[in-house]
C-alpha cells in the first residue's frame, strides 16, 4: 500500500478528532487495509515509549527511509 494514503487516512482522522494517538492511528490503518504501515507506526509507539501522536505517526509515514546496515545482507564487504 502507499504510505501517502495512510498517512492523509490518519491526518483526516485527526483533524475530524476521531483519533488523537499513534496506536488508535495504527487501529484505523489495520481497519482500512494498511497493514504493512500499521505494523510500521506499532513499531514506532513502541520505540517512542508510547508517545507518539496521530499527526507524528502520520509525519512518520512520510519520512523518507534511510538504508541501514540492516537492509544490506553482507554489510561488511
């Protein structure tokens, strides 16, 4: 799925207040068929300790990715 998608999906949901945090953002995603980016913003609330907005996590989902050494599968070469 376009993560440009669920992101507006999120920011309209916050703008209209049904949603207001990032795990009510990733609820929203799942019911609407995002699940790849749903799992992505989870892993985000987890990584922020819980505080993470429905407008971050949409932000969130517009950060370009940078690769890591993760991505790479022979990172020493």
């Amino acid at each position: 799925m376009d993560h440009e998608t669920a992101a507006q999906l999120i920011e309209d949901a916050a703008h209209e207040r049904t949603i207001r945090h990032g795990k009510h953002a990733a609820d929203l995603l799942d019911e609407h068929g995002h699940p790849d980016e749903a799992a992505l913003i989870r892993a985000e609330v987890r990584a922020q300790n819980g505080h993470l907005s429905a407008r971050q996590a949409a932000d969130f989902l517009r950060r370009p990715v940078a690769p890591t050494t993760r991505d790479d599968p022979n990172p020493r070469r």
